[in-house]
C-alpha cells in the first residue's frame, strides 16, 4: 500500500470540502480508522510516507509541533509524523474537530480529560489513560483535551490524520486558560536527550537572531 492509496479510500468517503463549514459523520471517521489501520501496518506505505517527510525536510521548512508532509488538496486532510523521545510528552491539549492517530513505532500512552468538567473547575479532570502500542489506531469526533506522552526510554513515532478544522473555536466558546501554559512539550530533567532539545533549540534561536541581524549582539557605546 502506498499513500495514493490511503488517499484513495478516503476521497471515496463523504468528507465535506476544505471549504465547507460542517464535520463528517461519525461513520466516515471510522471507515478512515479502518483504513489508516491497515496502512500503517503494512511498512510500504510508512516507507512511502517517510519519502514525502524526507523531501519536507530537504526543503528546510521549519518545524514546530506537527507540519504535514501532504496536504488532500480538495479535502484538507493533513498528514503528519509525530516524534516522540524518551519520556516526552506534548503537554494537555485541546483538538476541535475530528483527528486519527497511529502509532508507528514503539507505544504511547495518552491520558484523556473530562472536557465540561475541566471547564467547570478551570481545572484538569483526569478521565482514562490509553496505552498505545505500535499499530494502534485511536480518533477524536467530539472535542477533546488529551495528553500524549512516551513512557518509554525508545523513540516513539506516531502518524497524524487531521482535519483542517481542527483548531477551529465557535465563537462563544468557553476559555479554559490553562491549557495554555500546558502546550509547550515537556521532558524530564533526567532524560539524556532533553539536554539536546535544549540545546537545538538555544542554536535555532541564535540562527534567527544571526538572520535578522540581531547576532552577534552589538556593542553599545556609552556616553559620559
């Protein structure tokens, strides 16, 4: 199976257009579930997907949180890897509208929160904890705040179908102020790598900085 296929299965379902306003039904996500569970069983189409993740990152896009490697055109259907080290997690988040997660590699577990209730109390309510092993296939329909983390000392690699209304909030929709101090990922002290991320990212900031012509800092003359 290759990811012309997957795609395939999917524009055949009844999947409003990029540009319409309403969600599948419940039914269709399912039927993708079903699809995308086959796929990422089968190593040919994961080795067809990391073709296309390869040519995104020859062109240097920069990358912060999930970034498609294709896009359905007429659909807005988003497809996307997920890289997951030692004892990550991505931080509680909400998602809006519907999404299909894989996991490809190695296992997650992903704690859920009771949504009403966490808005209620201004507060996280914790409600199940999943555990996800390679070719796992879970979905979101309803809005959901979940928390994704790798409980494993191995990389994990997850796949990513999304809606491109994910994200989408209705006006009058109810604020729930914590999640964002929660979106920022997060690893442990004592994790080897998280020494890494931090450099990467003192590195990346220093690059935009020599960019924009802000490095090295400037000498400032003082007066007097």
């Amino acid at each position: 199976m290759k990811l012309d296929d997957l795609c395939e299965v999917i524009d055949r379902q009844e999947i409003p257009s990029v540009d319409a306003r309403d969600h599948p039904a419940r039914e269709v996500i399912l039927a993708m579930r079903a699809a995308v569970t086959a796929a990422v069983r089968d190593d040919e189409f994961l080795a067809d997907c990391l073709n296309y993740e390869l040519d995104l990152l020859e062109r240097r896009v920069p990358r912060r949180g999930l970034v498609p490697f294709y896009t359905l055109p007429a659909l807005g259907i988003r497809f996307a890897f997920g890289y997951w080290p030692p004892g990550h997690n991505a931080g509680a988040h909400e998602h809006t509208a519907w999404t299909i997660t894989a996991v490809c590699r190695n296992e997650l577990e992903v704690q859920t929160f009771h949504r009403e209730e966490s808005y209620r109390q201004q507060a996280l309510v914790p409600k199940n904890l999943f555990h996800a092993p390679a070719g796992q296939v879970g979905f979101i329909y309803e809005p959901c705040i979940h928390d994704p983390h790798n409980p494993t000392d191995r990389w994990s690699l997850s796949l990513h179908v999304t809606s491109p209304r994910d994200g989408e909030r209705a006006d009058g929709d109810p604020c729930l102020r914590l999640l964002e101090d929660l979106r920022t990922p997060r690893l442990p002290d004592d994790v080897p790598y998280s020494s890494v991320l931090r450099a990467r990212d003192r590195q990346a900031s220093r690059a935009n900085l020599q960019a924009d012509g802000g490095w090295p800092p400037r000498r400032v003359r003082q007066r007097g």
